[in-house]
C-alpha cells in the first residue's frame, strides 16, 4: 500500500522505517514545523505531578532542575518513551487521547496531594488544564512550543503525489487537518482521494475534512497506526 505520513519527520521517522520495513510504499508530507518557545522559570519543586499531551512538549522542556521522579503523567506510548528517554521513573500512560488522559490523572494523583504542571504546545484540542480546574485540581499550564503551517512543498513531489494518490493518509491534529484541507484545493486534487482511507485522531480533525470524498474515515490513537492496516 501507500502510505502518506504528514508530521514532521522527527515525529514518524520510526514509523516511516517500520511501513517500508513491512513492504509500503511511503510519503512524507510534513503539514506543520514545531518551533521552541521560550517560557517563564519555573521551580518545579513547587509541583507534585506533570502532565504531557505530546513528546515536543517534553523535547522542548527545560529539565536541568527537575526531580526525574515527580509523577509524570503522558498522553499515549510515543509521549511515554520521550520522558523515560530522558529520564522520567514514574510514568503513567494513557491510550493516545486527553480524555482517557483526563481518567488517569483524577484515578491516581489527589488533589489534595499539591499543584500540577501540565506542558503543552500553544494549540491543543482539549483545554485538559481548564477542566481538571473544574474537578478542584490546582495546575498551571506551560506552553514551550508553537506548530506552524507549512505553506510551501517540493513541486516534484507534489505532481508525484498526484500521480499515484495514496491509500491511507494519517492526520494527527486539527491544524494539520485544516493545512492538508488547504493542500488538496491549492493543488486542486480535491476528487482524486475518493480510493483514499483517512485516518484521523478524532471526530473533530476528521470533520474538517468531510468536504474531500473519500473512500472510509477511520478514527485512530497515536501508536495505532500499524494496527490500522489491517482494518482495511
């Protein structure tokens, strides 16, 4: 099959070599770059858990002060492996969602036991910080990186693109969904997707999408994507 992956290549290279290691043809369309942000000092000693809903958010985290056994809480199994590749002992992971997130953090960390911290991108689907607020958690949001839209692609690669259109097509946030919507009618290709399986990480990214026919719409957790080959 062929397989369009559209994160940025530091987010798929592992999954890039897995799909061509089992035989796929893949493609690479990168819809957003993550760009550090800088952010205010913080004292972490002040904190008794942090909450990641993505690995950039711990790729660009400043962890020179931070005790490595503060309970860490992450969003699925890719977010998992970057806190234990830097360190992180007491990891707890959800299935690749915030609201399953959501569960873990009011299941194992009391609010009564003292503050969270909850890093983040500047653009999330889930205001996770503002609804935990709502259960009587105290927690403070850091934002440390920014996802921008890429607007310009290779020429060649998209005419090839256009040429042989893949079979499956991953989207992983609602701003790459909105990026990608505006990649097919910029290169007017929006009635070649009809054979296309669309995979999205929730209704709403889908739902952006919904103008583009296309063969079946299929809803998916980071770390599902292998498993989701099979499904078609």
């Amino acid at each position: 099959m062929h397989i369009l992956l559209t994160r940025p290549l530091d987010d798929c290279y592992n999954i890039i070599l897995k799909f061509k290691s089992l035989g796929h043809q893949v493609s690479h369309l990168p819809l957003l770059s993550i760009k550090k942000l800088d952010y205010e000092q913080i004292d972490f000693s002040n904190f008794k858990g942090i909450i990641f809903t993505s690995a950039n958010a711990v790729k660009f985290l400043n962890i020179k002060n931070i005790d490595k056994n503060l309970l860490c809480f992450c969003v699925g199994a890719a977010t998992e492996k970057k806190a234990r590749s830097i360190g992180f002992q007491n990891v707890i992971s959800a299935e690749g969602n915030v609201e399953n997130l959501k569960e873990l953090v009011l299941q194992n960390f009391d609010k009564k036991d003292g503050k969270l911290i909850y890093v983040s991108g500047e653009a999330i689907s889930v205001d996770l910080d503002r609804q935990l607020i709502k259960e009587g958690y105290d927690i403070k949001r850091v934002i440390n990186y920014r996802a921008i839209n890429n607007q310009k692609f290779d020429d060649d690669f998209v005419k090839a693109l256009k040429q042989n259109i893949p079979d499956i097509v991953y989207i992983y946030s609602q701003n790459s969904a909105l990026n990608f919507l505006s990649f097919i009618k910029v290169n007017q290709s929006e009635k070649l997707w009809m054979n296309t399986n669309l995979m999205c990480i929730s209704e709403k990214t889908s739902s952006i999408l919904n103008e583009i026919k296309w063969k079946k719409i299929f809803l998916f957790n980071p770390g599902e994507e292998e498993y989701l080959l099979y499904k078609i």
